[in-house]
C-alpha cells in the first residue's frame, strides 16, 4: 500500500486556539472531472493535468477509469495514462473500476489502489455498470480476494438517485457493512448528484460508521446546488478525515443526469486552510491549475477561489 499521509497539526495564523488535524484529500479531478466533459483531452493533456496536481501536494490522484471507451470517451486512454506514471512513488496512483473487463484493464498497469462503485439504488447501478447492487458488492469481493493493493468501495446515490428517488439510510447502511465484510480497505460514501444536506451527512455518517467498524470512510460530494462545503463540514465534525475534491470544481457523472462536479479542490483547501487544517497542499498552485484546466476545456470552471482569490489580510 502506497504510505500513508500520517496526521499533522497547524495553528490558524489569527486564531491560535485552532489546532486542528490534517485532512487527506483524494483528487478526483482527472476521472470524475473529466469524464463529464464535452471536450475530450488528449493523453498528455491529461498527464500534464496530473503532474500539475502532483506539484500542487496531491498525494492520493484517480488518475483514469476503465469503463468502457464507447460510454466514456474521455477515458478511453486509461492505459496510455497509466503508464506515464509507471514507477512513480511521490503519489498513490487509482484506477476507477466498474466490472470484471475494467478489473483485467487494471491489472495490466500499475496502481497502488482501485476503488470500485455500488449504486445504493438498483436503478443507478444498473445505468452504470448493468447489473444489480448486490452482483457488483459480490464482484467487489472478487476483487478484495484477488488484489495485491487496496480496494476502496464507493456507495454511489447515497442521498439520493436520479432514477429511484429517495434513498433511505438503512440501504447505505446495509451496502457500507457488506463492503467492509468484504475487505475493502476504505469505504466512500458518494453523494453523486449533490441533493445531501449536512443534518442528513452527520445521522448518515453516524449509521454508516456503526456498521463498518474501524474502516476508515471518506466522503465524495458533488456540489450540484451548492451544498458541497456545508456537507464536507458536517462529515468532518462527525470523524471523516478523507475527502474527494476536483480540480476547479469540473466535471460530473455521466450516468447521473444534471449532475456537476464535485467541490472544487481550491474552494476546500481554503476553507481547511483557514479553519487551522492541514492538507499539504498548496492553495497558489490549486488555483493555477484549475484555471489551466478552464482553458484546455475551453469552459469557466466553477471554483470560487478562481473569481474571488486567496484572501491575505495586510
């Protein structure tokens, strides 16, 4: 397993009674902001992406998905992705997998983690990956036995499902405690069309930490109506220390209609930043790659830091 960032503590520069823990962020961007946009980058578009996010202080990257190329074209170059970034030790490299096919793409590269998604919906997963969720929760077993590095399980439509409406926390509950019987070495729970609220996040995230025990949980929120920071708050104030942020806010899922991306990376480091956290990241970098990215893609990313900046009092 690639090493693991280990807690280190900050004091806020104008509060000092602030001295809080360090927050691990996974930047998604180049998968889960990719994947949704109409502008296909090419391969070293998306290694000049991932390098920046590299010098920026990313250490946990999804650095491409192994869906299929004819449902999403903007990964389609997986391998040729991968394999810039063979022998590299300064970042844990992840692969998106989806099915038994995605499974052998990733094994022919090299990884130091995967992280497979379950719909919490039949509906959603059957958009995604074609089968049930209990037939991707058993594959993601398969998975867990065969890996020689980790498997983080994702809960897709954790609060909510653009087919199936409304998702009750039992459901979540019952899908987290079965990935964690399987093995999964950490356990995400996604809100993948941004409907959470963070009253809801915090009862969720409660439930869902009952059920899988020492299993470290990490959070992936879309930021669809603008709830996304108040949603990473609340995971935070319940023990989440892992969250997933993208690159000046791009991207979305294709498989969830109307979706956008997850928070952006620049909004959330601020935020930490100010309230005492530590990320080893770095905020003047963040921002300059997500204006990069704009322009590559051709679209005003939604960050806020790119409109608003920094703030560095006198």
């Amino acid at each position: 397993m690639h090493p693991v960032i280990t807690a280190r503590f900050s004091q806020h520069p104008n509060r000092p009674e602030y001295a809080l823990g360090m927050i691990q962020i996974v930047e998604v961007g180049p998968r889960d902001g990719l994947q949704n946009e109409s502008v296909v980058l090419e391969t070293d578009q998306k290694v000049a992406l991932i390098e920046r996010l590299v010098q920026a202080g990313a250490t946990r990257i999804e650095i491409v998905s192994f869906a299929h190329p004819g449902r999403v074209p903007q990964m389609a170059d997986a391998e040729a992705v991968a394999a810039a970034f063979a022998g590299r030790e300064d970042f844990s490299r992840i692969g998106l997998v989806m099915n038994e096919r995605g499974w052998q793409r990733a094994q022919e590269v090299e990884l130091d983690e995967v992280n497979i998604p379950v719909g919490a919906t039949d509906g959603f997963n059957q958009a995604n990956v074609a089968a049930s969720p209990n037939e991707t929760i058993e594959f993601v077993a398969d998975v867990v036995g065969q890996s020689e590095i980790p498997v983080t399980g994702t809960v897709s439509v954790a609060f909510g499902c653009p087919y199936d409406g409304e998702v009750n926390e039992e459901t979540v509950v019952e899908i987290a405690g079965r990935l964690a019987e399987a093995g999964c070495a950490e356990i995400a729970i996604a809100d993948t069309i941004g409907v959470a609220d963070p009253w809801t996040v915090r009862s969720r995230l409660a439930s869902v930490r009952a059920a899988t025990g020492d299993v470290p949980l990490r959070v992936h929120f879309h930021d669809t109506r603008n709830t996304g920071i108040a949603n990473t708050f609340a995971a935070i104030e319940s023990g989440v220390e892992i969250v997933d942020a993208s690159a000046g806010g791009i991207g979305g899922c294709p498989f969830a209609p109307n979706a956008t991306g997850n928070i952006a990376t620049d909004d959330l480091v601020f935020t930490l930043h100010r309230a005492g956290f530590v990320t080893g990241m770095d905020l003047d970098r963040l921002i300059e790659t997500a204006r990069w990215v704009g322009e590559v893609l051709a679209i005003d990313p939604p960050s806020a830091l790119l409109r608003a900046g920094d703030f560095r009092p006198g």
